[in-house]
C-alpha cells in the first residue's frame, strides 16, 4: 500500500475562530485581530488524513505570522502561513459601517449586526430632545415617529458606547 502523500489541512482556527473561506490549496491567510490585542493568539489546525502531522509555530510579537508545516506520510511537506496583524479600528468603528437606517414618512427603519442586539437606538428633534428610545432586540427595527423634520439618530451597544450617529430627513 503507497503510502499518502496528503500533506494538507482540513481548517485552521485563530482563538477559536474558523479562518473564513479556508481551502487546504491555499497556502497563506491574513488575519486581523482585534484592536487593542497584545497577545499571541492559539492557533489550532486539523489535518486531512489521519496520517498526516503538523508543527505550528507561533510569532514571538504581534503583527507576525504564525506557520503551519505539514509533513504526510510518506514525507512530503508544505507550509501554512497565518499572517496575523491588529487592527486599527475598533469593533465599534467597524459595526458603525454595518448599520444602516432609512427613513420613510413618519418611520424610521434600523438595519445593524446581531452583535447590536441589546444596544438602543435613541432619536432627538433638532432642538436636541430626545423624542423616542427604542431597545435593539433583532437585526431590524422600526419606529414609528410622530414628528417631521431633521432628526438625529444615535445608535449605541448594550454597553452604551456610541457605535453611530445619523442625521435623517423624516417628511
């Protein structure tokens, strides 16, 4: 029996997260965590044949790349490469690109991540009154105003950190 020259991965996960669109072909990834991250993440991989090993090694800093050699049974290798950099923008920042709201007549249409869920969206007039206060509890809410006008509306995380603010017409 020949022996397997498979020296592939099935997945490889950063801190416990699948790498998206992840192909055993495909040899080198970019990931970014988040802001603010300092420590060396785990990085955990499964093989595609069972007689297949692998050596990760990790960076010693962050940014860095973490790699993967695999070695198949019968000797034949290739290299994962995990190249890790920490992002800029926090999760805030990026949720805030995430969220869309509309406006038509007298309702207001929230559209935003399941990560939202549990944050407010709170809407003031003009004047700065807040008009109406409305907890997040889906990926789309609605609220019905009894207003025109330019309205301001401030969209914020369960741990009321400001994620957007929006200026709509309301006609």
């Amino acid at each position: 029996v020949a022996k397997s020259n498979d020296a592939t991965l099935s997945n490889i996960s950063v801190n416990g997260v699948a790498i998206a669109n992840f192909s055993a072909s495909t040899l080198v990834y970019d990931v970014k965590l988040p802001m603010g991250t300092t420590a060396i993440p785990a990085i955990a991989a499964a093989a595609t044949h069972v007689k297949t090993s692998f050596v990760i090694t990790l960076p010693t800093a962050l940014p860095g790349a973490a790699t993967i050699k695999v070695t198949a049974e019968d000797g034949t290798t290739k290299t994962y490469t995990i190249n890790l950099t920490v992002s800029t923008t926090s999760i805030v920042e990026s949720y805030a690109n995430l969220v869309q709201l509309f406006a038509y007549r007298n309702m207001v249409t929230v559209e935003c991540m399941p990560e939202l869920i549990s944050g407010n969206i709170t809407i003031f007039d003009i004047s700065g009154k807040e008009i109406a206060r409305h907890a997040i509890k889906s990926t789309q809410e609605q609220i019905t105003l009894e207003t025109t006008g330019i309205i301001v509306v401030k969209i914020s995380d369960s741990n009321n950190k400001i994620v957007k603010v929006s200026k709509l017409n309301i006609n």
